[in-house]
C-alpha cells in the first residue's frame, strides 16, 4: 500500500533532531510561552518575512484572532463583510462567521483553482471590509490585481496560508514597493505567501508541510499593534497577568509543538522541493484523457496534488484496489454544508464542479521514485 500522507515516515526523516528538541523542553521545566516558543516565532517571521509571529493553538484560530482583532480596534464591526474563495476548507469560512461578519463568496478560476480576481469588484458594498485569500492546495493565491483592488477600496487583505508553508510570490511588475500596509503589490522580489497582506494565519495540524506533533497555528503581521492586540486576545484577552483588556480565548501554542516546529522549519525548503520534484513528474508524465492534471506552478509547494475526473469516485476505487491511498478535498463545499443551510440554494457551478472532481493523490517528501513511477502508471492504465 502507497499511504497518502504516513506521518510517521515524514517525521522519522528528522527523528533525532525532533527527540533532542523534545527532551530540551522537558528538561527547561517551562511547557508554555517559553524560549521554544519566543525561538519560532523569531524564526518563523524571518523566514516569512514579516516583522511579527504570534503563535495560536491552530490554524483557524489564527483566523478568528486576526478578525477579532480587527473588530477590537475599530476596524471591522459586526455585520461588516468578507470576501473569501466560495472553494475553500470550510475554517477559512468558520473564522468570519464566529466573529459575527458576514462571508461573500466568491468562484474559483478553474485555470489556477483560486479566487477569480476579475469576480472580485462585483462583489464588493460598502460593508466590504476585507478580502480573504486562501492559497489552496499550496498554490499562491495572490495576483496584483488583488492588492490593486484591495488598495483602491480600502479593504483589509487576510491570508490563509494554511496549506502554503514557504511558497512564494514573484510579481510579473517591477514598480518598486508601495508604502500601504498591504506588501508586495507590485514588488519584484520572491516573498513568502504569509507576507503579502495585512495579516496571515497559519496552520500547523501534523499534515501540513509544516506540522506539528499536534495542534498549532499562528499569525504573521507588520502591523505592530495588530500583533499585540491578537497576542493578547489569546492569552485570555491578557497582556499582563491578571490584566484584562479584552473578552479573549485561551490560544496558545505550547513549547513543544514550537520546539518541534523549529526543527522542521530548517528543513520546510528541501522537503517543499522534493514536493515539486514529485509534482513535476505527475504533470509530464500523466497521460490520461479522462484526468486533468493542474497547470505547472514554478512556486506552488503542492500541499495537495489534486487531479481531476468526471470519474472521480471509480478512479478513487480503482486506485484503492491497485494499493494507492487518496483523499477527496472536499467532498462537499461550504455552500452545500448543513451549518450553512442558508447558501443551500446557491449555484456556484465552478466551486461545486471542483468539489464533484477533485482527488489528491499522494505527495510528499517520504515518497520514493519507485513508488511515483507506480502512481503514475497505474493513473495512466484507468480507463
């Protein structure tokens, strides 16, 4: 059997270094809010590219803190509006509801599966207070005409980087960078996803390119008060002890996921490039005519490596029975969930033909030729 994602493998390439950052953390005595943590958040923030990491207990918990946040410091109000992908893991859409704002969704280009820029405008009113991207499937979502757009209407850009840990962003323009909040607008050197719009969230869930031994999310920002009101809102809404500012939560990553995430981080590079090594051979060499493989994307990291197929739940079996192991994202979009029972009615014919399609196959760092080549032929032999 070819397992989709074998946890154990990925984490036995780095095993003695992940047991020696765990034994330095039992042996300081100190499980919360210690050095590991104050080490990744440093580490992580260079290496994003951001001035601020705040560390959170998951991804979508980052989500809701930037939201908050926005809403503590006058920003944003209840009611206000967010545009985000009608195509994303249903906690990009979880985030804006909890904190009482209301989700615009908006269709996916089936070109690059991300939201479609030129839908964008259309969909803005003047309770539009910020536009969510979510760099699905480890491909960038960000376009100039995004930040653009986010420029001339005032609105707030949020990233869902949680499944595009070291992608990167390289401008087609060469104008130098603009001074608004909102980086990279036109800028021409490589930067992370993470970094490109007021504030990201992160997840760290053990199946991420990075991943924890557990839950773990954070937050990147420029903003430096945007940094400090979400710290604080996840310390039981605490910046001194005893201290409380504001209604928080209790949302903090702890010593040693951050340990463990540190040690990952220095090899997130490499492991991203055997990613895209992997993804390179299924977009050459796949040759089916009933499955359409995703264009070529120099600086996707291939979190996920969807195919796609009218015949999605043969091919899967098909698959299963020759020892191939796959996964369905998403089976059900969020417009067709029963917690949203009031978009039930909506037609998003793009979202929904992605969601009917989609397989991800496996792709990851712990992968063998031998068993790429096996992938790879057998996807060529359905019929």
């Amino acid at each position: 059997m070819i397992a989709y994602l074998p946890l154990l493998k990925i984490n036995n390439l780095h095993d003695e270094e992940l047991r020696a950052a765990v034994n330095r953390v039992l042996d300081s005595g100190w499980y919360l809010k210690g050095d590991a943590t104050r080490q990744f958040e440093a580490h992580y923030a260079e290496y994003i590219g951001t001035r601020y990491c705040v560390g959170c207990g998951n991804g979508l918990d980052a989500l809701k803190l930037i939201l908050q946040a926005y809403i503590e410091m006058g920003v944003m109000q209840e009611g206000d509006e967010v545009i985000v992908p009608a195509n994303t893991y249903i906690a990009s859409i979880l985030a804006i509801t909890a904190c009482g704002l209301k989700p615009v969704l908006v269709e996916p280009s089936l070109e690059t599966l991300q939201i479609d820029d030129s839908l964008i405008e259309a969909a803005i009113t003047s309770k539009t207070k910020a536009l969510m991207i979510v760099h699905l499937y480890g491909r960038c979502a960000y376009t100039d005409r995004i930040g653009e757009i986010c420029r001339q209407y005032g609105l707030k850009l949020i990233e869902d980087n949680a499944q595009a840990h070291g992608c990167t962003y390289i401008s087609p323009l060469t104008i130098p960078e603009q001074s608004s909040p909102t980086r990279s607008l036109s800028h021409p050197s490589p930067l992370k996803t993470g970094s490109l719009g007021d504030a990201a969230g992160h997840s760290f869930y053990p199946g991420k390119n990075l991943g924890a031994l557990g839950d773990a999310g954070a937050v990147t920002t420029n903003d430096e008060t945007l940094a400090q009101v979400i710290a604080s809102l996840g310390n039981y809404g605490s910046s001194k002890k005893y201290v409380h500012d504001y209604k928080g939560c209790n949302s903090r990553i702890d010593e040693i996921q951050a340990a463990m995430l540190d040690v990952k981080l220095k090899h997130l590079d490499e492991d991203n490039r055997r990613r895209m090594e992997i993804a390179a051979l299924y977009i050459n060499k796949v040759k089916n005519p009933l499955i359409h493989i995703p264009q070529s994307d120099r600086d996707c990291v291939w979190h996920i490596f969807p195919i796609f197929s009218e015949h999605r739940n043969q091919l899967q079996q098909y698959l299963a029975d020759n020892g191939i192991e796959t996964q369905i994202h998403y089976p059900i979009p969020p417009h067709k969930q029963k917690c949203y029972d009031h978009w039930n009615h909506l037609l998003l014919p793009i979202t929904e033909q992605i969601h009917n399609e989609e397989l991800s196959i496996p792709c990851h760092q712990a992968l063998t030729d031998e068993e790429v080549a096996a992938i790879i032929q057998t996807i060529n032999f359905f019929s």
